[in-house]
C-alpha cells in the first residue's frame, strides 16, 4: 500500500462523518443514551437488577481502561497504521492482566498496590489521550470507542440473557446448567486460583483434582486488576467480568472484518449472526475461558491477512503478533492446535514475513511465555497435564514428560488403530460419535421450520455444544457459496472468507492428528476459532450472492437460538431447578419487568451499537493483488 492512502481513506471517512444526516446523528446519540435508560430502569425499579447492573459497569470500567490507554497510545503513536490501534489494545490490557497475576502471586499487598496503580494510570491516560487526540486520529478513535461500545454492551446483553431468570446469587454454580447440560467446574477454577492467591498461600494441588499449574493464569490475573477493593459477593463479580472477558471476541472480530476490507453492510450481518449463536451465549455465559483466546487469535489473523495482502511487514507488527499469540496461549491451552494450524497457513499460502517481523514476532512470544513455563516447571510442576491429555491421552497427573508420554501411548498401538483413530477424529468435526448425536441434522431442521420437540431441542444443544458443524449450523452451506464469481462487487469480501476458511481448514488437520482419544475432536476439546471463522465466513458467503441471502440465514439461525436458548433451556430450568447442583432459593428465579427491558435495551445497543462500529468505511483496506 502506498505510504499516502491511508491519509487519502481517513479524510474520507471525516468527509462522511461531517456529511452525516440527522437521522444518523440522531441514532447515532441513541447508541449511546439507549443502555443508560436500560440500565436507569432497572436500577431504579428493582434493586437486584440495579445490583447487576452496577457491578457491570464497575468491571467494564476496570476493564476497558487499560484497553483504551493503549489503543489511543498507539493510535497517537502511529497514526498512518489504525490496525494497530485495536490490537495494541487488546495485547497491552491483556499484558497488564499478566503483570497483575505476578504481583499477586508475590504478595497480595503487591497485587493491590498493583491494580490500584494501574487503574488510575489508565484513567489518567484516557483523560489526558481523548483530550490531546490530534484531529487526524479523532475518527479513528471514536471507531475505537464504537468497537468498546459494541463489546461491553454484549457483555451486558449476556449477563442479563443468563442471569436474571436465575438470579445473582451462586452465579457461577448456576451458569454451569444454564443453557446446557450439567457442565464441570471449569469455570470456577480461575476464580479459586484467584481466591487463593487472595490469601497469599496456593494450595498444592490447588484443589482435589486440578494443579495451579495445569490452566493458564491470564483470566484469573485479569479478574485481580479488579480487586484493590474488597467486594462482597465475589462470585457475581468474577462471573461478570468473566463474561466481559469472553466477549472480548467483538472487538478482535471487528478489527479483522475492517482490515480485510469487508463490506459494511456484511460486517453488520456477520456480528449479529455470531452475537445470537451458541457459540457465543454458551461459552460467553460459561467462563471457562475457552472464548477469551479467539479474540488475541482474530487479531493474529487480520495481521496475517494484511500482511499477505499489501506485503508490509514490519517489526512492530510482528511484535503485536507475537504478544497476541503468547496472550492467546495464556488464556487457554487448546490455543495451541489454532497456533500450530495458522503457521501451516502461513507456510502453503506464501505467507512469508520479512527477518524484522520474525525477530520481533519470536522475541514476544518468548519474552511474555517464558515466566509461566518457569511456574509450571519449578513452582507447581509437572504442568503438563493438559498437552498429555490431549496429545497421549494420558488423564492421571504423573511425572513423564510430554514425549515419553506420547511415544509410549503411540507404541500401543499398530498402523490400522491409529489410522482408523484419526479417521474418527475426523468424522467426529460432523457427528459426535462418543456421545450418540448423530440424528442432529434432522432435529435442526425440524426446529428451524418450529416442528421441533423437547427431544429435538435437547438434541440440538448438546450438538451444538459437542459437534463443530452443528455449532456452526446454517452458517455452513454459505461455504459453498465463496467459489461463485459473481457478483463482482463483491469478490473481494469473498476472497478474504475464503482464506478463513483456509485458516479454519488447517487447524481442524492439525487438530483431527495430533488429538490421540479416537471421536474427541468435540468443540470444547480445541481452540473456538474454527467454529467463529468459519461462521464468519459463511455469512459473507450468503452475502456475497444478495443481502437477502445473508437476511435469510440470520433469520434460520436466530429461530434455532430462540427455540432452544430462550424458550427451551428456560423451560429445562423451571422445571430442573430443585435438582441442581445448587439448591437454589425460590426468591432468587425472577421474571421482572425491569430487567426484560434492561435484556431488551442492551440487544437494541448492540445491535445499533455494532452498526455504527462497522458503518465506517475501512480504513485498512488493501488494494486485490492484481
């Protein structure tokens, strides 16, 4: 791209913001006025939903702090380069959630001088960047603020959609029968880690079954940044802030979409199909943090995809890239197998990067990994429970290392085992076949055209939850549509979705050969970014060939999601709630008016909200190879 076009794209975009109608202006207020009514109302008319609510915004402000600090450092930085104004957001608020991890870790009065400190530096960074903002980065900026916008108004939108038919209390036992079946404690393991270093003593184990060591630290550091105060209801608070967190895949999504050029009409369509899925209320609700790491692996992807497209491969980027991808890995172990499968891409695509970019990627990388290897090799050790689990299919914690595992679990079994294993690894992206859900497609089509039964619906939610192309459901024929060339307007858009669905395509190989239990190859078993590129990119298909199209997929989709995560699993709950694993008090199961309008505020937030964050023409878009 030529050094003077991204000057020419943004005194583009300032010619459309001042060319705005007053329709525009004012729904463009509405954005920002509607979830203050929402939440005015149900602070104003119940005192539990006010409760939420306040604690809501209390972690989105803790939150989004350091994200802004950084994107507006950035932005100002390097004002020729937007895409690395969200990114550098997302890896410095992700680093300080880090740092904030080991200041806990060494005392606990480190770790509240700590989040203290950093939340009056990012507040006084934001204060001093939004008022100093040069008039060349103010669009962008407020871009910045509509991606901010977008995330945290999801976030309110979920936690209000999983918690108010339950109530706040016990909040984290409860989300785990919410809207699937009875889940582990995975969820909670973040928060004890974090209640543990609290009391500046980790237990070892940390708990009956699961070592300190054995799950990443990022989420369990980033709940601490909150905790220079003393709370009550701790649990409210990390569930919260879990989701926040979960939701964070707005904001890496967005920025993939707007450096891949994608038309805005599309970005639209494609955030509220992904936003009404059960990849996104499920694992956004549940925070184990399996979603965390999708949102530093999109951020990976649009640097990729914009590095293989205008060839500007620099070291900063490449610094970025390799923070993103180490955050990525410190949120969650399965990130490994995206991680792996996007560097086979980048090999067979001629994605090759200068020396620069390499150096400043490997450097990062090793720089921000090194000190939790260190932890689970000297501190807690083996940590190494999950890579054999996986990779061996070894479950008990024992001493072996990782390859004397694998090598002895390998040596077990002839040829043909092994073949046919990988073969069902294989089979099982499409049908689970360890847990008997093959007969889903029937059961989605009866449920999307409303002659679905309790058993269909039920069918359909554990599919979801287990089988990666029932996960992506009616987003999957819209694959078949990406090898169409016409319409022209539209092939550019086409051939972006189409390197997702290469990306996606390598990590399920990398996946489906390196998983050892044969049929294992389930959704929660690896990274969630195939199944969100891979819906990403079936909506561009749709819209690709007509608007209708896309209309019409969001519309299949959203009638499986209401009939199965509205009506169905509310239903379940009513009449499963006394035998839950937490006996829940009748007091606690309400129904109010307040807190429907404050769910029914929040999705009209998002949904305008996410309008104006991917309304803006693009500043990042590269010219088509010719």
């Amino acid at each position: 791209m030529e050094s003077g076009a991204p000057q020419v794209l943004e005194r583009r975009v300032a010619d459309a913001d001042k060319g705005m109608t007053p329709t525009t202006r004012f729904l463009r207020a509405l954005a920002w006025v509607l979830p203050l009514i929402g939440c005015l109302a149900a602070a104003l008319v119940e005192r539990a939903a006010g409760y939420v609510t306040a604690v809501w915004a209390w972690q989105a402000v803790v939150l989004v702090l350091p994200f802004l600090a950084f994107a507006w450092g950035a932005l100002r930085i390097w004002p020729n380069q937007p895409l690395r104004a969200p990114l550098a957001g997302l890896a410095g608020s992700g680093l300080v959630s880090f740092c904030c991890f080991w200041a806990w870790w060494f005392s606990p009065g480190m770790g509240r001088a700590f989040g203290a400190l950093l939340f009056v530096a990012s507040l006084a960074c934001v204060i001093w960047l939004g008022n100093t903002m040069p008039s060349s980065c103010r669009v962008q900026g407020r871009k910045l603020l509509s991606m901010t916008l977008a995330w945290i108004s999801g976030a309110y939108f979920v936690v209000c959609f999983s918690i108010y038919p339950i109530g706040s209390d016990n909040a984290v036992r409860k989300i785990q029968c919410r809207f699937s079946h009875a889940l582990p404690i995975d969820n909670a393991l973040p928060l004890i880690f974090a209640e543990q270093l609290m009391t500046g003593k980790v237990e070892r184990p940390m708990i009956e079954k699961w070592l300190s060591s054995d799950r990443p630290p990022l989420q369990t550091g980033s709940y601490l940044t909150s905790q220079f105060f003393s709370f009550p209801d701790r649990e409210l608070h990390y569930q919260i802030h879990g989701v926040l967190l979960q939701l964070l895949w707005i904001v890496g999504l967005l920025t993939l979409l707007q450096a891949c050029g994608i038309s805005p009409r599309v970005q639209f369509l494609t955030l509220i199909a992904t936003s009404l899925s059960a990849l996104a209320i499920v694992h956004g609700a549940f925070v184990w943090p399996k979603l965390l790491p999708v949102a530093y692996l999109l951020g990976v992807v649009a640097l990729l995809l914009k590095g293989k497209q205008d060839r500007s491969w620099s070291w900063v980027d490449g610094a970025l890239l390799g923070a993103l991808a180490a955050l990525a890995n410190l949120a969650h172990g399965g990130t490994a197998f995206a991680l792996l499968g996007l560097g086979l891409y980048a090999l067979c695509h001629r994605v090759l990067p200068g020396r620069g970019f390499l150096l400043g990627a490997i450097a990062s990388c090793v720089v921000v990994t090194v000190p939790w290897t260190c932890y689970q090799r000297f501190v807690d050790p083996p940590g190494n429970r999950l890579l054999k689990w996986h990779l061996a299919g070894v479950v008990p914690i024992d001493q072996r290392g990782v390859g004397e595992s694998i090598w002895q679990s390998y040596r077990e079994l002839d040829a043909t085992q092994i073949v046919e294993n990988k073969l069902n690894n294989f089979q099982a992206l499409f049908r689970a076949l360890t847990h008997g859900y093959a007969g889903w497609v029937p059961a989605l089509l009866r449920t999307t055209v409303g002659l679905g039964t309790p058993a269909d619906y039920e069918t359909v939610r554990l599919a979801q939850f287990y089988v990666l192309a029932a996960n992506v459901a009616w987003m999957l024929p819209g694959l078949l549509l990406l090898g169409f060339r016409r319409p022209a307007q539209h092939v550019q858009d086409r051939i972006q979705a189409r390197q997702m669905l290469y990306i996606s395509l390598w990590i399920c190989l990398v996946w489906c050969l390196l998983m050892f239990i044969p049929g294992e190859t389930v959704v929660h078993q690896g990274s969630l970014l195939p199944p969100m590129l891979l819906s990403v990119a079936g909506m561009i298909g749709y819209c690709s060939i007509s608007p209708l199209l896309g209309w019409l997929a969001f519309f299949l989709n959203g009638a499986v999601f209401w009939r199965v995560y509205v009506v169905y699993s509310l239903e379940v709950f009513r009449a499963n709630w006394l035998r839950y694993p937490v006996p829940l008090h009748g007091s606690a199961v309400v129904f109010s008016v307040p807190l429907q309008l404050g769910v029914i505020s929040a999705a009209l937030l998002a949904g305008v909200s996410l309008w104006f964050a991917s309304a803006a023409p693009s500043d990042d878009r590269a010219p088509s190879p010719a």
